[in-house]
C-alpha cells in the first residue's frame, strides 16, 4: 500500500536497473509491486546493540525455578564452586527502522529479556553477548534461556517457520547445546528434544571451558580460544528465512585477565590470556595484548534485505540458489556510518548474509585503497598480524581486522568506507575462482567512517598475537581420512552420493578425542560452499593439493587459513575445490552437524549428522 | 486507509507513539494468484486443473515432483518412494496434503499413459500426475525455481530435478525435500503444518 509518507521515497532505478542481476528481476515480479524504495546511504548511524542484562541470583536461588536439569548440571546453586551468569533472551516479532527513509519494518529478533522497566529494544539484531572464558571452571560459565514469543506455527503466514532452536555458532558445547537443527531419536532410544515453539523455551548453558579440558585432566589446548561468535536460529529446512527476518546476534569471547585461584594449573594459564578485552590491561595481566576493546572494539554483521514500498522484507521463497537482497546492511542498518577518533579499532566482521559473498577493501571517497592489518579468523587470534590488501568474506566467516585512523589525518581525511568489490550476480557464487575472485574497479560502499579528533591511544597490535604449534606430523600420520563429496545431481545436494539431509541417522561417526582428516571436495561447477562444521575448530592442511594461504606471497584476499597461523569453522569452498582440514571433536559426544553455510542450500539438505562417539 | 487515519492520529495524539509496531507493514504477503501461472492442465484421468486455483490454492500442503514417463534414470527410484510416502499418509492424502507429479515430456506423456504410469504405482486419489503444454509446464518450472541455469543442462531431462517441491499457499510457506529421501522424512516434512 502506497501512503503519501512513502512517495517521497518512491524511484525507479533508473541507470542502476542496468546492473540488477537477474534473481533480483525475479524476485522483483513476485511482488504485489515491482517498485522499490532508493535509499540515500549514509543517513543512519552504525547500531551497536549494547550487551543483555545479567539475571542476579543468590546461592541457591537459582533464577529459573524449571531450570532444565541438563543445564543444571553446568551450575553450583551454592556458588561455591563459581557462579553461573544467566540470561534470558526473547524471540519476538517487533517493528525496527533499517534505514531513515524506510518506514518501520516488522521483523522477528532475539532481545533482552531482562530489560530494565521503561527500556525497549528497538534493534535489529539480538544483544551483543561479551563473555569471559571460564578457563577451567566449569561452573562459571553462561546459560541463557531462549523464549519463543514468535507467532505459533499454525498462525503464522508468510515465510520463515516461528519454530526455534538456537545454535551458537563457533562455540564448543554439548550436542544438545548446539542447536541441532529438528528433534530426534538417540541411537540409545532416548528422544533428543531441542526445539521449542511459541509459549516454549529452552535453557542453553555454554561452560565457555577450554576444548579438551574435560578429556585430558586440566589440561586444555589453551590456544582453542574464540573470540567471535554469534547466536542464530538453526531450524530445519527454515534457517534461510527465520535469519533472514532478523533472528541473530554477537557473541564475544575474551580472556580472563585473571586466573582463578583456585586453579591448580593457573599458573601455567597466565602465558594464554592475551585477549583480555582491554586496551588498558588494568589487571596487569603480563601477557595480556591490549587490542583496542571498548568503545574501539565493533563488531560488524553485513547482510542483505530487499524492502518493499513499506519497509516491509521481501524474500523470494522458490529461489533455492541462494537469496542475494538489494540493500546492504550493517548491524541492521542499510549502508550506515560510523564516527571513528583518530586512532586504532578493532573491527569484527561477520558475513551475516544468506548468500552473498564479499571481498572487502578500505577506500576513500575516490576509491583509493588502504591496508588493514587482519588479526582474527572465527577461531579467535591469529599467531601473529597479517597486513592484506584487502580480504573475502564467505558467509558465516569472521575477520577482525585493526584500522588504524591515526594514519588518515586531518584535513586530507574526512571519511573514508568499507567497500565490498566481489562481482557476484547470483546466488550460487561470485564470478572467478577461490584464489582469484573476479572484482569490479568500484563496488558498493557499505559502511562510511566519518573521522574525527585524534585521541590519545593506548591499544598495541603486538607482532605476536596468539602463537600455536600445527598439528604435529606424527598426529597427522596416524589420522583416519575421510573423504567428504559434495555434489549436485538432479538439482538435489548430496554428499558422498547421498542425498544429504538425513537427520536421522549419523553419516559420519568420529571418535572423541582421536583427530581425523577430513577432505571437503566441491565437485560442482559454478557452485561456492562455505561449509560449517560444529562442535571444534577446523585446522586447515592443504588446498587444492597445495599449502594454504599464510599471508606470503600473493594476497587476492583469499581466506588466511594455513594450520599454525588461524583456525576455521568455516571453510570456503570454491568451484572444483578441494581442501583437506584436520578435526578433532573433544569432551561431547552426540550428535552434530556439518552444513554449507549458504543458508539456502542447508535449508534444502546440504547438511550431514556427525555423532561423537 | 485504516492505516493511514491510525498513524494520523498517532502524530495528533502522541509523536513518541511513532514506535508504536501496530505500524509496520507486514513481511511480503504469501505468494498468490499474482505469483503463479494459472495456467491448465490434464490429470490423468483428462480433467481440467488449474494450477493456482485446483493445485497450490488453499490451507493444505500440495508437494509437485516433476517425471515423465519414459525416464530410466531416477523416476523408478522417485516414484517408488512417493508410493511409501503415499501409504505413510495414510487418510490424510488429498486432504492435507496432496500430490502432483508433473510432466517435463507432455507431448509424449498424455493423461492415457500417465494413467497407465500411475497405475504401476497403484496411485490413490489425492495423487494427481499431470500434463500440458510444454511453455505452461516451463513456466510452472521456473515458478517453482527447479530448472538449471545452464540451458543445455536445462534441457537435457536425464538431469531434470528430483525435488519435491512442496508448500502450504493460504500459510506462505514453501520448502523443498529430494524426492530420494527417507519417506518418513518427506512426510515429516509435508505434514509440518497439519
């Protein structure tokens, strides 16, 4: 419906209908109307939803009288042991502002649930979580409970399924943690129940404890640190969707600055708690990195949207490739800006999008680019900084990079943009090949730096980060091999020829604890997959037959990746690629998944069960 | 008009009820009559069906697969297992939940042979196999997103989709499954909203 509100909005797309690609134009005729608003970028400030409220409780007062007994198992009700932060996160339809010239558009989003009176929540994205490490307190870890305040399945019209089940994407959890994807039946008849409708809820506990920490004694791999992650609905067959209408949110991971006293391997703790969330280090951690944190640490989810005349999200139900929108959007805000201090910022990056793929460069206004020095992947640190160009984003992956804006000074600098270059024109993947991504000479500019004041400065990026051993020869030596196809035949996804998709049974079974190679085949053509693997971080071996991308040598912004220098959760998986990663599942046995992170493609079975035994 | 007198009133009565999400439009209604071709087609019995208006129209789960009836390569196999899904659902077929397998070789494929098809799968009422035009049979291909970008493979039928396509119109929702899936998954699937 057009009100005189919306008219001055109203455009054509005029020159730029030359560039829409060709799902666009099919999106388009889907809808009542073709018409679509143009929007002014750079109107909008950069949304930073600001962290939920943690429920207090007493010993033995635990905030949920019906806590799950699973995740009770997780907390001391006396404290004695540690103290457990709980939280309580809503899944709710409500009405946000993606852009000044948008009118309100009815989304479904996770908010705090334990706002304080008198506050609303009036983001696009779900609280950003920033959680310690519970090192190797079990008990001192998180546990939110998800409610379920969507419309019931049998009410809701439209697309997306109002069913939940909440997968916290980079976190090490139990099986029945993590988000997995339908309710099922255990190998030992027992029902696994993991998802939840309106009126409904579900309690979450992430120990937040070190992989391995329960399996070899105290003694984690204590480079197995994230730093971060973000919170999802994972429903089958209806992920694409339920994201797409709004339903995610940050996670963030730091060091403790302290260890516990009580520890008895504090000591040999200290070395590793590098990434402790400030820039001061105020709790004199000796090894502690003082990265830029606080008002200078900003996460940044990119995802696309395309709106109708109303604001209201236009999705195109039949297009199975994968969902490209017409706006871009960062933290919920088409093209925003960002008002930086002159000095240096850690910024996350998060491909939050159903299908597209970015290649990201810094840029002033006239296109010219700058450096930025990578310091993360989605497995937390890198062992040391890389300088890069510029960098792909698969979806799912996660860059953080540290921006120095000392080095644009005023008056040369006033502004300057992440502008994402990648040529891409539909779903199934961009144009050119992993290792040479085919760019355009411009591209658009998706969030704009606005440059202010210097200030004074007290983050360092140290030229070692976070430093691992690769896995040795001798555990590689000794690995089981797996061979994981993934194919496209008759227009169906399968996997090792079979039709993927079956959460019933377990394709794969890994035993706990013993490290196995698993090759990642993409056999088709035109296709990319950025596959996703729960439950550890991938250490990637080798690409296409050869040593993955360290940083030397040629950068065309592919995926630093190469065993001892960053750890995956996501590999991005080109046409006709084949990559070979090195997993090793510890302390949670069960059932997993593995799944391409084109989220129409795992809605439409490209997925496998993998159960822990 | 509704909406425009209340969102009058709200800038009258109170500007901070701007907030207020009563507001916002909502997400893209599902897709209708305007979405789908309505165009005709012959079951195998020669009636006339109407694609939008006798098949997607309506609060029930219609799930189309597409075959033809000299197919050797995944029909025998697809067809067979939508004879299981069949008798898994029991009563709830053509209630519920109905069936189309539509076919991409109409010229060869009248409703006589698609009788004679249906029959090696002792088809029930609710299961319809269809034919028709081959531009209509197109549209209702590029409708539904199962067809191959690659116009040479587009055409090639040994590679034609072995989805099933299923939905709910009056709901909005539409997903698909492989029509080579476990049965008790397809129908885990196509009786979500029943």
């Amino acid at each position: 419906m057009l009100n005189r509100r919306n008219l001055f909005n109203l455009g054509l797309w005029g020159s730029a209908s030359a560039l829409l690609s060709w799902p666009v134009l099919r999106a388009a005729t889907r809808s009542a109307s073709a018409l679509r608003p143009v929007l002014t970028p750079f109107l909008d400030r950069l949304p930073l939803p600001p962290e939920p409220h943690a429920i207090d409780w007493s010993p033995n007062q635990l905030p949920f009288s019906d806590l799950d007994p699973e995740a009770a198992k997780h907390v001391d009700p006396t404290q004695v042991k540690g103290k457990v932060t709980f939280y309580r996160i809503v899944a709710e339809v409500r009405s946000v502002k993606f852009h000044a010239q948008l009118p309100a558009t009815e989304i479904w989003g996770y908010r705090d649930g334990n706002l304080p009176a008198g506050q609303s929540w009036t983001y696009a994205l779900g609280p950003t979580f920033r959680r310690p490490l519970s090192n190797h307190n079990a008990f001192a870890g998180t546990i939110v409970r998800h409610e379920n305040n969507l419309p019931s399945v049998q009410e809701h019209r439209g697309f997306g399924e109002p069913r939940s089940s909440v997968h916290l994407h980079g976190g090490h959890q139990e099986a029945r943690f993590d988000g997995f994807p339908t309710d099922i039946t255990l190998p030992d008849g027992t029902a696994f129940k993991v998802t939840f409708e309106r009126g409904e809820h579900f309690d979450y506990a992430y120990p937040l404890v070190e992989p391995g920490f329960f399996t070899d004694g105290n003694h984690g791999k204590h480079t197995e640190r994230a730093s971060t992650l973000w919170y999802h609905d994972h429903i089958i067959d209806f992920t694409a969707p339920n994201v797409y209408r709004g339903l995610a949110g940050f996670f963030l991971v730091h060091d403790t600055p302290i260890p516990d006293p009580a520890d008895p391997n504090a000591a040999a703790l200290v070395v590793h708690m590098r990434d402790t969330g400030d820039e001061t280090n105020a709790a004199g951690a000796p090894f502690a990195l003082q990265l830029p944190s606080g008002d200078f640490d900003i996460p940044l989810v990119l995802q696309e949207k395309t709106f109708g005349l109303n604001g209201e999200l236009i999705y195109d139900v039949f297009n199975t490739d994968g969902f490209l929108g017409e706006q871009s959007l960062v933290n919920g805000m088409v093209q925003p800006y960002l008002p930086v201090k002159r000095r240096k910022y850690r910024l996350r990056f998060l491909n939050g999008s159903n299908a597209r793929i970015y290649q990201l460069f810094l840029a002033d206004k006239n296109g010219r680019t700058y450096p930025m020095k990578q310091i993360a992947t989605e497995g937390g640190l890198l062992s040391r900084p890389v300088v890069r160009p510029s960098f792909l984003l698969g979806m799912a992956e996660r860059i953080e990079v540290v921006i120095d804006f000392s080095q644009f000074p005023f008056p040369a600098f006033s502004e300057l943009y992440i502008e994402n270059r990648l040529l891409q024109n539909e779903g199934r993947g961009p144009e050119g090949k992993f290792e040479r991504p085919e760019l355009a000479a411009r591209g658009r500019q998706l969030l704009k730096f606005q440059l202010e004041e210097a200030v004074p400065d007290p983050s360092r990026v140290p030229d070692v980060l976070r430093p691992f051993d690769a896995v040795s020869a001798l555990e590689l030596s000794t690995a089981p091999v797996r061979s994981l196809v993934f194919e496209r035949t008759n227009g169906q996804w399968a996997i090792n020829g079979k039709f993927a998709g079956d959460l019933d049974r377990a394709m794969v079974t890994p035993q706990l604890g013993v490290g196995e190679i698993w090759r990642l085949v993409n056999k088709s053509g035109g296709w990319w997959h950025p596959i996703h693997i729960h439950h550890e971080f991938a250490r990637v071996l080798k690409r296409n037959g050869k040593l993955p991308f360290d940083g030397t040598g040629p950068d065309f912004g592919q995926s630093l990746e190469r065993d001892g220098l960053a750890k995956k959760d996501t590999i991005v998986l080109g046409p006709n690629s084949e990559v070979e990663v090195f997993v090793k599942f510890e302390n949670y046995r069960g059932p997993f998944v593995f799944h391409c992170h084109n989220l129409e493609h795992e809605d439409h079975a490209m997925m496998a069960r993998f159960d822990v035994v | 008009m509704l909406r425009r007198r209340r969102f009058a009133a709200a800038v009258v009565l109170a500007p901070w009820a701007l907030h207020e999400p009563a507001l916002a439009a909502p997400s893209a209604l599902p897709p209708g009559r305007a979405d789908f071709p309505n165009v005709l087609l012959l079951n195998q019995d020669g009636r006339a069906i109407h694609f939008y208006d006798d098949l997607i129209r309506g609060d029930h789960t219609v799930a189309i697969n597409f075959i033809y009836a000299q197919c050797g390569d995944i029909c025998p196999m697809t067809m067979a297992n939508l004879a299981k899904v069949q008798e898994l659902l029991g009563d709830r077929l053509g209630r519920e939940v109905r069936l189309a397998s539509i076919s991409i070789d109409p010229v060869r494929d009248s409703p006589a042979v698609l009788k004679g098809y249906a029959e090696r799968f002792d088809v029930r009422a609710g299961w319809q196999f269809l034919t028709g035009r081959p531009n209509d049979i197109d549209l209702i291909r590029r409708t539904l997103g199962v067809y191959d970008r690659d116009p040479a493979k587009d055409r090639d039928k040994s590679q034609h989709t072995g989805m099933l396509v299923y939905g709910n119109q009056a709901r909005g929702r539409w997903s698909r499954v492989s029509a080579l899936a476990d049965p008790r998954r397809i129908v885990a699937s196509i009786t979500r909203w029943t």
